[in-house]
C-alpha cells in the first residue's frame, strides 16, 4: 500500500526536488497528497515520473519456463546460427559476419547460464528472425531447399497446432483463477506459431496435395478421351502445373519464409510444453481428471452475451464528432482530449473487432478481447464523466495528472493487488499498462516551441493523464469482467 505521506512544507518539496534530484517514492507521494497545482508545473512534471508505478505485468505473473524448455530454444537458435554463417562462409566470405543472430544468442546463453529461462526463451525468439532469415537466403542461394520442403514443414507445425487445439479444446480446470491463464497462454503461442508458419502461397502446395490423392478421378476428360497429365514415369504432375516455384521468390522471402517456420516451431513447442504443464495441475492423464470441469460451454455462453452486447457500441468515428467541430478551428485540450479517448477504445468502422483478430479456433483468446473490448466502453464512459478539462480551456496544469496518478495507483491497489490472481492479471494487462507510462518528458516540446504544430507542454501533460484515468477506469471494470469469465458452476 502507499504510505501515509509525512507533513511537508512547500518550501521542503521544492528544495528537495530541485532540478530533478533528491526526490524519493515516498516524497512524490508527499508531493502529490499536497494541492499539486499549486505547485510550479516544472517541479510537478518532474514528479510525475517519479510517482510510484504498477510493476508489469509480466512481473506480477507469467507461465513457468523450465531451463529444459529455454535450453531447447537456445539451442535451436545455436544450430541456426552456425548453419547460416557455415553458408554464408560459402558464399562470400565478407559477408558472413552480418549473417548472424544479431548478438542475441550470446544473450539468450547468457539469460540461460543466470536461470533467467523466460527471458533466455525470449532471447531466443527474437534472434530467430535474424537468424533464420540468414540461413533462409543461404540456402536458397545454394539450391540447398524447395519450396515443398517448406511446405511440408509449416503443414506439420499445422498439425501439430490442430493436435493441441484439440486437446484443449474443453478448457478442464480445477482453479479456474489461475488455469484460465495458463489457456490463453496457450493459445496466444498457438496463434502467433499458426501466423508464421504460413505463407502467401502454401495454399497452392495444400490444394495441389488434396487433387493428386483422387485416385482415376480426373484421369478421364470426360469426353471419353484419354487427359494424360502424367510424366514419363507415370507420375501425376497435374497439381505441380498450380505450384509455384522456388525460382519465382526472391532468396530473401525464402529466408523470410524459413524465419517464420523455426520461429512457429518455438511457438508449437513452447505451447506443447505449456500444456502438459497444466495438464499435471489440472490432473489430465494423471487419473483426477474427474475433478477437472470443462469450462467452455461457460466460456461459448460468455462469448455470444458480450457479443451482443457490444453490438451496439458505437464507431469512433461515430464518437469523435461529438466533440471535435468539423471545421476544426479549435483543437485545444478539450479536443485532443475526447480524440485520445475515442481513438484508444473505439474501433474505426468495425463492429466487434477482438473477435476478427482471432481464429475462430481460439475460444478464450475471443472471449478475452471480448470482454476487454466492452471494459474500454465502460471506462470510456468512465473517463468522460472525470474529465477534468473543459472545451474552453487553453492549457493544463500538470498537477491534475499527479491527482489523478494518485487515484489510480490506489485502484491498482484494491483491484490488482488485493486480488492478484494470475488470470485478473493477464485479463488486466492494458490497464496496468497505462498506468506504467504516464511519465511527463520535457523533452517532446523543449527546443521545438517555434515549430508549426509542434508538441505542446499541454499536449504531453494531458496525454500522460489520459492515459493514468483511463488506466483506473479500465482497472474498475475488470473485476466484473473477470468474475464473469471464472464463474460457471
């Protein structure tokens, strides 16, 4: 909890915060149960960033990584890297020092070797692009890959994705508080392997397959003539005619395309790992599962009420004339404001967008923007109603966002932190978000006053309070959300 602020004197808090320096959690707190806009506005935005922030999300909870699990990702990266630049030995020798991870091998080993096993498994993600684009372009070069060779290997990661969905596919639990999380986990690296183990043409190679298995089917035109479409050998090659070939791509979309697999694989893997994880907590093919209740009938309910409910939510572009002219001759506070708002929570001319970004296979993951999406209409409304900035105002004082820091670390607190379960944290992340970047930087406006529709001061101060009241007013509305989602029995 924040600390009851001692008694300091407005001459104390302006010493102690001169220039920036000296200033502690404890005195920002201070600062900001005092009347904070009546304090000079260069002190209060320096406090700002002091003001104690929310830790992230991912700190409060996040799935367990075992060193087994980043060790393989680490080590794939490894292989990767060594083939690439073996390749690139071969193809230009000068070349091959730029055809690396980046450096982030070296710093997944590293997360490794210190026991930081998300983060190395992280590391390694991300030094897969490098990586895997590298060896990708090398072996096109060398004629070393086809094109159905990669399509067969993203059609296994396929596979293995549908295989897991289906596992999953009735949600068991047993703490519905922590296995919800441990689901969206799940299919969140479902979802992101299912994105990168495809490509613009693996359509052709998957249609093409599907026709050369129809047996005599087709061998007859129909007219009672002979349609050969066969090799000499004998071979079917009518499906190849719709094949592209690996000479039409450029060797970087081959090493794009590679990328993508060995990263989907990571993906896979991590999300086959995350499972059996929880099917050893929740008791599947370890005989309890008789005390695991499926979940999804709940979740299918919640997903078409939230649905309905948001059907009327309206556009932005419905919401912002409501407060911008169209003229646009006036655009101060007031508007920039409203603007913000409408553009952070409204959708651009789509009705229900969280569940278009999702594969209909992803339940939770549906539900889960669902609900997040109709938690931003409320704090939306929410917000408007605790706007302190009037249509006719020309400026604001720094000292409403101190105000309003106040109020929303206190929600965090009696929301999040009273509460901390791993599910209202990965159903909370937007909201911890914002309350994690409401830091004033003199430095957007300083030295660019004299440029037309430069960053204001005000720009800066009312954006970062924006951002702390629509973070409390998202922080309100989860609990609701999240008791909707766990319920059910």
């Amino acid at each position: 909890m924040v600390p009851n602020p001692p008694s300091l004197t407005r001459r104390q808090l302006l010493a102690g915060a001169a220039g920036g320096v000296g200033l502690t959690g404890s005195a920002v707190v201070a600062l900001g149960a005092t009347r904070p806009t009546a304090l000079p506005n260069s002190l209060v935005d320096v406090a700002t960033n002091y003001y104690p922030k929310p830790p992230a999300s991912s700190e409060l909870w996040q799935p367990t990584v075992t060193e087994a699990h980043a060790r393989m990702a680490v080590e794939l990266l490894a292989e990767t890297e060594a083939e690439s630049l073996e390749r690139w030995d071969e193809i230009d020798a000068d070349d091959r020092r730029m055809r690396s991870s980046g450096g982030w091998l070296g710093t997944a080993e590293d997360s490794l070797a210190d026991g930081e096993y998300n983060e190395a498994l992280s590391n390694a993600l991300y030094g897969m692009q490098f990586a895997g684009e590298h060896l990708g372009e090398a072996q096109a070069k060398q004629d070393a890959v086809t094109l159905e060779e990669l399509a067969g290997r993203a059609f296994e990661l396929l596979d293995r994705i549908d295989a897991v969905i289906a596992d999953i596919s009735g949600y068991p639990v047993l703490d519905p508080e922590r296995d919800l999380a441990w689901y969206t986990q799940i299919e969140s690296e479902l979802q992101v392997g299912r994105g990168r183990a495809g490509w613009s043409d693996l359509e052709a190679f998957e249609e093409s397959a599907g026709e050369g298995d129809d047996g005599d089917e087709g061998q007859d035109g129909g007219d009672g003539e002979d349609d050969d479409t066969s090799d000499s050998d004998g071979t079917d090659n009518t499906a190849n005619d719709t094949r592209p070939d690996i000479d039409d791509y450029d060797p970087r979309d081959v090493g794009d395309i590679t990328a993508g697999l060995l990263q989907a694989e990571i993906h896979v893997e991590t999300a086959e790992r995350y499972r059996d994880r929880l099917w050893d907590d929740v008791g599947v093919d370890g005989g309890d599962a008789a005390e695991a209740r499926p979940h999804a009938d709940h979740l299918e309910t919640v997903r078409d009420e939230v649905t309905n409910e948001l059907e009327s939510m309206p556009s932005r572009d419905e919401v912002q004339p409501s407060y911008i002219d169209d003229d646009g001759e006036r655009y101060g506070p007031y508007e920039f404001a409203h603007d913000r708002l409408a553009r952070w929570v409204f959708p651009a001319g789509m009705s229900v967008p969280w569940r278009r970004s999702v594969d209909d296979d992803f339940l939770l993951l549906q539900v889960l923007g669902l609900s997040r999406g109709l938690a931003d209409w409320r704090a939306h409304e929410f917000a408007v109603e605790n706007l302190v900035i009037e249509p006719d105002d020309d400026d604001f004082d720094p000292g409403h966002l101190l105000d309003e820091q106040r109020r929303a670390r206190s929600t965090y607190e009696s929301t999040i932190e009273a509460n901390q379960t791993p599910f209202l944290v990965v159903l909370s992340e937007q909201g911890i978000g914002d309350l994690r970047v409401t830091d004033v930087s003199r430095s957007s406006w300083e030295g660019y006053e004299d440029e037309e529709g430069a960053w204001t001061p005000w720009n800066e101060r009312v954006q970062n309070y924006l951002h702390a009241l629509l973070g409390r007013a998202r922080l309100r509305e989860y609990p609701d959300r999240y008791d909707r989602l766990v319920g059910g029995e």
